[in-house]
C-alpha cells in the first residue's frame, strides 16, 4: 500500500462549506441534444447535505496494489477526509506500470486534496483534460472520481445507485427522477478469460464447465487473444482462425445448450474474416459476438453488423460519451460497453447508457476487474432498464470473495447490488495487506 504524506496525509478540516457542485455535468439526454456533442443541458439533483457533511474536506489518499496473477494486479484507491469518511474506486487495468498508474493517481489527487467530495463537476472540469491523454490518465481520472461517490453516498446516507437516479440523465420510463426503476439484482456473465491459462480447447472447456457449476448462466471468452497480425502468412491466419474456433466449439460443448454464450475477438479480425467467423459461429447460437473490430471504426462495424446473425457488442475502450455518439447513432453495434473505469467516470457511463437507451441499444458494462469496480458497476446497472448484463471477472483467484465486507453475493446466478450508503462496501484491510 502506497501511504502518502504531507499532500495525502490526512490534515485538518478547511472552514467554510464548499457548494454542491455536481449539477453542471448532470446532462439530460434528449432527442434534440443526444448528437449535440456540446449539449450541456443542467438538471439540479436534489441532495440535501447533512450538516456533518458541510464541512468535508479530501485530506489523503491510499493506493494499495493487489497481487492477482499474469493479466495484471488489481489497484484500490481510498480517499480519506477529515471526518473519517472514506470513499473506494478501482484503477486496474489501466495499462502501463503500476508505478505509472500511482503517479497518475497522485496527479489526479491534487485536483480534490482539500476540496469537498461533494465539488464532483469541478473535479470532473478540471481534471478532465488531462485524463483525454490516454488509458492510464482515464482511469486514474475514473478512481478518484468513483471515491468521491462513495463519499457523498455516505455523507448523505443514500447508495449511489439512487443518487444516480437523481441526476435527470434518463435511462429509461419508471420511478426516480432519472426515470429508472431500481433492480436490485442484476444478470451477470462469467467472463472466464482471465482465469484460463490453459489455452487448449480443453482448458476453455473446463473452465466454462466450472463457471456453470458455480451458477452462472452466461459464460464469455476471448478466443483468439493469440491471433497473429493480419499481414502474416495466410496459413499461419487459417490456423489461427481455426484454433479460435475449436475453443469455443469446445465451450459449447462443454456447457450445453441452454447456458448463454458470447465470444469476444479483441479486435483481431478485419470486415472479410469477421463476417466468415460469424458465420462459422452460427451453430453456437452466441449471445453477442464482441469488438472483431475497433468500434470507432463505424462503417466497418456497421458493415459487419449488417451481415452476420448475432449481435454485435462494443465500446470497452471508448472514452466519453461523444466517441459513443457516432456508434449508437448509426446503430454499429446492438450493445455498448462501456466500463466505468475507462470511460470517462461513473457520471460519463450514466451519461452514456442514456444516450445508449435514446437510439435502442442495449448497455453491458465491461468488468473483467476486480470487485471493488463490480461493487461500482452494479450501482451503475441498477438505474438501467436496457441493460444486457454485466461482466464478472470469473476464477482469477480463490480469495477475491475476502477483499470486501460485506463480500460479493449472488442469489440465483445474479450479482446482488450491495446495499447500504455509498458503494455499500469497504476493504477489508487484512485481507488486502495479505494479497499485496
């Protein structure tokens, strides 16, 4: 665990009371403004502050780096303030070093130490040039974003979920202000990915058997992750191309019928290959088949979409809601994936599920991380009734249930939201020291 002194220390409480600065970025999403990408249309959150809460101030910060396996290191951020409350984001898998990563994260606190939590838009004003810079800046800009939620959550004794859909960014027709109806469960996928060292089709095949006995009812994997550069040899493709397709033939065979199934191809293929692989796929009835190519690329996209059979899901890398705006708006793919890690922040992925929800396509959050992330992306999905499901990092290690308090649950093969004020979940100290 990285403890920073001094600037990221804990220090005492500034006087006065900071205003509730959210309401600027809080866009409501409408047919006239969804392919504004200058719209900035205000709803006002009705959050009564508490008088505890008048006077919070961020006074420090702690990055703790949990070790996980070969596919990378899952990073917690806490910020601290000077009552005590303390809020959680994730900022795994952000690229780069974990070393970069805490130096960015150190950049990023410079713009909350001794401001209110509350102070969410200005945060998001003035830091967001810096995290347009690339993935790293994005998620630390991201981390530090979700730990301010938390806090107000708490402060105001209310889960995010239902701050959320207090904000006017509509998602949909229901109860709230936002206009959605709170689930309280969600439906998941195992994303078993990760969790597969064994590439074989036989690894992939007992891995998606181990996922369904423990409950999941959707299994996704990358199989084509050692896919060669499109400019090699055509026989070196071929056999590529089929060893992706042997494993998630295997996969099916492993799980039956009945048990979804979405493939995922890293954006290895161009037009020509997706389309023939999406053909190749139609015995196995996939759910959705996902990002064959970069989705920014539209008319690409597009034109696979138009001529294969499954749906087809994107975005995980995309940052802000305007490089979404293109890609819902000429209906490129059936789901969008945004992950609220990368995209811009936890108010920027409410954003863009509303835009999402105007053009009819559905939302499945990208999540193959850790599970403070997950906690955060459940909030998200609660507010959303256009929501597919929500990636779970499946396998990856035997103790991640330990991390949190209260731990992850699942009732049914779906992700229980975690209740209480907040993110509804702390660290559970012990067990982070243990794994880092």
């Amino acid at each position: 665990m990285a403890h920073h002194s001094e600037s990221r220390s804990r220090r005492t409480a500034l006087t006065g009371m900071a205003a509730l600065a959210v309401a600027p970025l809080l866009t409501t999403v409408t047919p006239a403004a969804a392919d504004s990408a200058s719209s900035t249309t205000s709803s006002v959150p009705s959050f009564a502050v508490p008088k505890a809460g008048r006077r919070l101030r961020v006074t420090g910060m702690e990055v703790f780096v949990v070790r996980v396996n070969h596919r990378g290191n899952w990073i917690f951020v806490r910020l601290l303030t000077d009552r005590g409350v303390h809020g959680l984001g994730e900022a795994s898998h952000g690229g780069g070093t974990d070393e970069e990563m805490e130096r960015e994260l150190d950049a990023f606190f410079a713009h909350v130490r001794g401001r209110s939590p509350f102070e969410i838009a200005a945060y998001r004003r003035s830091a967001r040039s810096r995290a347009t810079r690339g993935k790293v800046q994005a998620t630390a800009f991201a981390a530090l974003e979700q730990a301010q939620w938390d806090i107000v959550g708490k402060a105001l004794d209310a889960p995010v979920a239902e701050l959320l859909a207090s904000t006017g960014i509509s998602t949909g027709t229901g109860t709230g202000t936002g206009g959605s109806k709170l689930r309280t469960r969600l439906p998941v996928y195992a994303n078993i990915n990760r969790a597969t060292v064994d590439r074989t089709p036989a690894g992939f095949a007992a891995n998606a058997r181990a996922a369904v006995a423990d409950g999941f009812g959707a299994i996704k994997a990358a199989v084509f992750d050692d896919f060669p550069a499109l400019t090699a040899p055509a026989e070196d493709l071929a056999a590529a191309k089929e060893s992706g397709i042997a494993r998630a033939e295997a996969i099916r065979a492993a799980i039956g019928p009945d048990i979804a199934l979405m493939i995922d191809a890293h954006t290895r293929f161009d037009v020509p290959l997706a389309v023939e692989v999406a053909g190749r796929f139609a015995p196995l009835d996939l759910e959705f088949y996902e990002e064959p190519v970069p989705p920014q690329n539209v008319a690409d996209t597009r034109r696979i979409r138009s001529s294969i059979s499954q749906k087809l899901a994107g975005g995980e890398a995309l940052f802000g809601r305007d490089s979404f705006v293109p890609v819902v708006r000429e209906h490129a793919l059936d789901i969008i994936m945004p992950d609220v890690k990368h995209c811009g922040g936890l108010l920027e992925a409410r954003q863009i599920a509303g835009l999402a929800r105007h053009y009819g396509v559905q939302v499945s959050p990208h999540n193959p991380s850790g599970p403070v992330s997950t906690a955060i992306s459940a909030h998200l999905c609660a507010g959303l009734p256009h929501l597919a499901r929500l990636e779970y990092a499946w396998g990856e290690v035997p103790w991640r249930h330990e991390l949190l308090a209260p731990q992850e649950r699942f009732e049914s093969g779906e992700l229980v939201v975690p209740e209480g004020p907040g993110f509804g979940v702390r660290l559970d100290d012990a067990v982070v020291a243990a794994h880092m």
